[in-house]
C-alpha cells in the first residue's frame, strides 16, 4: 500500500508564523509560568500580524522577537509587524481547566521505526532538516534559500518517489541545483534506485517565502503531527500555551500511544482523546492498537489506559512538565518522534 506525506523546511511560510508563534508562547513562559497564550500570526509580502487573546503579567516587544525569529530562519528582508492582543474574555477565563471548546485529538505510534513514527514520516522529516543543515552550515550550498518543502510516496517499506522543492538564488544555474540535492540530500537519505525524484519539477524557485506567497499558524497540521495517515482535528497545536487541551492532549495522546508500543502490547498504537467545553474530564477515550500480541486484530487497550493515565488538562501539563519554554523548536520538522520533548520520552511508572 503506497502512503504519501509532506514536510517543509523552516522557512515554509505558514512554518515561519508557527515558529514566531511559538516563540511568543517561550517568551510568555519565561516570564511568566501562568501566562495563558493564544495567538494566531499571519505573513504576507512584507507584513506579519500577530493577533489572539493573552492574559499575563509579562509584557516584551512582540514585533521586536517577531523580526528577529524571521531572521534567524534565515530571511534578510525587513518585514513589518502589526500586533493586536487582548485579554481573554472573562468567560474563558472561568474555565479554569484548559479546556475551552469542543475538541478531539488523536496519538499514534508504531514500531516500524526506533522513532516509534511512520517510517514515511521519519524520512519526510529527515529531508527537510538536512536541507536546512545544508542551507546552514555548508559553503557549497549559500545559494539556498529558506523556503523548501519534501513530498514523500513510500509502496509499502521502499521509497518510490520524492518530490523536493528548494528556493535558491538566482545565481546558480538549475541543473546545478538538481545535482548537488541529487547528491547531497536525496542519496544519503533515501537512495535513488527504483526512486522517482523530482527537483523543482516547474524551473526555478526564486520567488520564495513572504515574497511570492502568505502564510498563517496552524496550517501545517499534518506536517506537524503524523503526515495525514491518521484522523486529526482542525486544532492547531503552535501559539498556545501548554495548559490548552488542544496541544495538551495531543501530546498526551502521543505519549499514551507510546507506552502502549514500549510496553510491546502492540505494534501500532491509535489514541483517540474527545473533550467537552468546561469538563476537564474526557467524555470519551479510546486506544486501539494492532499486531504483537492482537495477532493481526484490533485490540482495545481503553481500560488499561484508564488506569494508568489522567487525562485531564492539568494532570497532563503535570506530568509531563509542559510549562517550560521548549515550543518554538516543535514549530519545525514535527513535534513528534523526535529527542528533547517530554512526550517523546519513555514511561516510568
């Protein structure tokens, strides 16, 4: 069966505005523990607005750490910011729990891979992040530019093709750009026998980033999480703080999923969290996993869930010490299946 995932370098422009995003979620955390942080941004031909709902007593120049993230993504041209924030109406301030709408999140692990993700993910990602490394540390390669994305096909364990798309200066020829990718990204990674491999498939990419395209927070929501090979909400996980179930619970549902194939119960792991507006308990938790010891079949693992997790907002931000400043590095390459995260980290009971 052939599965097909994306995923974009840093300066993606919808990646840039998750990672400004979550830069101000750090910032607000840093200064303050029990900031609540909701903000969207948006990019477009020069301009970023930052707009949402904030209540805290830290106050820093937004517009200030918003240009200064967009240069360390790697762009040189000034961009202006317009920030409008406000306090939190006060009725979500009296949900005290973190969960303020209706919302279902979902987990996965499988153990096709040590990074316990769709192996098709794992490369995907992997692209991405050595086409930025390249962008970043090696001479040979100043010509690209920060925006950049990978389309990835796998037929069952081999990879068929691979689509990159890699901005680069108007400088360098394209048929220079195909070969020093073909040799120095796509074959190291991903080889090229039985490989289709397309390289700016249309010509040149030299209109890039904010220049030629807008951007806005939270719609990369596949990148981010499993690639679109299981369910997911509409939700956005960057811009919020911690105590949002939103990003809460999937990291938990994440983090449930792995115990599930850590413990080898499983070989795969779907965790299914449904929330209701004002009940911090979930109305409805599910965790089917497949392989191992299921023999083939589904087996419903809900009730030991059940008893070895709370899933309440404020259970999950304790457990897995959410309030600390780690969001803008989620904001690139996924939020899952990689080192540095509490979630990703194994189960001690």
């Amino acid at each position: 069966m052939k599965k097909t995932v994306e995923s974009v370098t840093q300066g993606q422009p919808d990646k840039v505005c998750d990672q400004i995003a979550d830069a101000i979620v750090d910032e607000y955390l840093r200064r303050d523990a029990q900031a609540r942080v909701d903000v969207n941004v948006l990019g477009s031909h020069g301009m970023v607005m930052v707009g949402g709902e904030v209540t805290s007593t830290a106050d820093f120049d937004i517009g200030a750490l918003a240009r200064q993230v967009y240069a360390e993504i790697g762009y040189k041209d000034d961009i202006e910011v317009f920030v409008n924030i406000e306090t939190q109406s006060d009725e979500m301030k009296r949900v005290s729990n973190g969960v303020t709408d209706n919302m279902v999140v979902n987990g996965y692990a499988t153990n096709e891979t040590r990074e316990l993700m769709p192996r098709a993910v794992v490369y995907a990602q992997n692209l991405a992040r050595r086409l930025d490394d390249l962008r970043k540390s090696d001479p040979m390669f100043s010509w690209l530019k920060p925006d950049g994305k990978i389309q990835l096909t796998m037929d069952g364990a081999q990879v068929s093709s691979v689509t990159v798309l890699a901005s680069h200066q108007v400088s360098i020829e394209e048929k220079e750009v195909k070969t020093a990718l073909l040799e120095r990204l796509l074959i190291p990674i991903v080889g090229e026998d039985g490989v289709q491999i397309f390289i700016n498939p249309i010509g040149s990419f030299i209109d890039a980033g904010f220049r030629a395209d807008s951007g806005a927070s939270g719609r990369k929501l596949t990148v981010d999480t499993y690639g679109g090979l299981i369910p997911q909400g509409d939700r956005s996980l960057s811009g919020k703080d911690p105590s949002k179930v939103d990003r809460a619970g999937a990291y938990m549902a994440r983090y449930a999923a792995r115990y599930l194939v850590e413990q080898g119960l499983v070989a795969s792991a779907m965790v299914t969290l449904v929330y209701s507006m004002g009940r911090a308990e979930p109305v409805h938790v599910q965790a089917v996993g497949m392989g191992v010891k299921s023999r083939g079949s589904k087996t419903d693992l809900t009730n030991l869930l059940l008893q070895t997790f709370d899933f309440r907002p404020e259970a999950i931000t304790e457990r897995l010490n959410l309030f600390q400043p780690v969001y803008r590095a989620t904001a690139a390459y996924g939020h899952f299946g990689r080192e540095g995260f509490p979630w990703e980290e194994t189960f001690v009971i």
